[in-house]
C-alpha cells in the first residue's frame, strides 16, 4: 500500500503550493487512518490467544479494503473532492471498519463468551458511531451535485470525525491488558 504526494513540477517553492493544498490533507487523513488501523489492530491481537482460519480470512479481508485507501484518496484528491470520489472513499472507510469490526468479531467467537476482547469492547459505541458517521458522510456527498464541492467537504468533514474519535489508540484493550488479562 502506497500513498503518495505528487513531486511539484518546479523547482521554487510556488510550485510546492499545488501540492500542499488538497494533496497533502488527503495525503495526511488516509495516513492518519492507516495509523489508527495498525495501532487498533496491534492492541486488539494483544488480547488475542487463538488465532483460527476464520480470523486470518477476516483478516484479509480487512487488508483488502485498506489495500484500496491509496486509490480511493488519490481520486477523491485528483477530483479537487468531487461527488462520486468522495463517495467512494467514503464507502472504502466504511467498508474497511465494517470489516474491523467482522475481524473482532469472529476473534470473539472463537475465544468464547468470556474472551478478554469481549471484555474491553464492552458496547462498542465508538466502532458504531463511526459507521454511523461514516454513512452521513457519504449522504453529506451525494446531496451534493457533481461538482459542487461544498457537499464534498462536508463528507469529508463527518471523515476527520471519525479519525478524530479514533486517533487515540483504544484504551478499552489497554486497560484489559493492564487489569492483569494477559493474551496466552
């Protein structure tokens, strides 16, 4: 997975300002996302003690969505926060914490009723207001026209909540792992 920031054309620093404007916020909330997955993603197998094919299977499906971050913040970048890009990307963020959320899931089941995971999850309300979040802010987008940005950035806006919420490592798994639940 490659994000990336476009090399200005010039060499004087009017040419940098093209590429600082959009590019590098999008540049910055995709990795801002990829960090807050592997940060979660590395808490939540602290507490994992078995790790099953149903768990590696949701697993990879959760590295497919992320897989698709680049080209979705690419679009939305190159298309100045147009309609359908901005869509898309928001539907790539849905889809990639729907499958976090599968991933948990299925973690849970397979350690049982009581599994240290289930435990520092408790309700969720974090993981499901971003979903919540997540869908206003594709709506934001699509009652937008096509070119008009102003829906765009508003999409985008319900985006760095989520990413807001979340920019701190959970500690619901760090406060499990500090009560003395260690993974085996």
């Amino acid at each position: 997975m490659v994000l990336e920031l476009k090399v200005p054309e010039g060499h004087d620093l009017a040419s940098l300002l093209p590429v600082i404007g959009s590019s590098l916020l999008t540049y910055l909330l995709s990795f801002v996302y990829i960090g807050i997955y592997w940060n979660n993603h590395h808490h939540m197998f602290q507490v994992t003690e078995k790790i099953t094919g149903g768990v590696l299977w949701a697993n990879l499906h959760l590295l497919f969505w992320l897989s698709l971050l680049p080209f979705s913040t690419a679009w939305m970048d190159e298309s100045s926060l147009a309609r359908t890009p901005v869509v898309t990307y928001g539907i790539n963020l849905l889809a990639a914490a729907a499958a976090y959320l599968i991933l948990q899931r299925v973690i849970i089941r397979g350690q049982g009723a009581d599994s240290a995971l289930k435990r520092a999850m408790g309700p969720d309300r974090k993981g499901k207001a971003s979903l919540v979040l997540y869908t206003l802010g594709i709506l934001a987008a699509l009652l937008g026209g096509e070119h008009d940005r102003v829906w765009g950035y508003l999409g985008v806006a319900f985006f760095v909540a989520v990413a807001v919420l979340w920019l701190v490592p959970d500690r619901r798994i760090e406060r499990n792992l500090g009560a003395g639940h260690q993974p085996a």
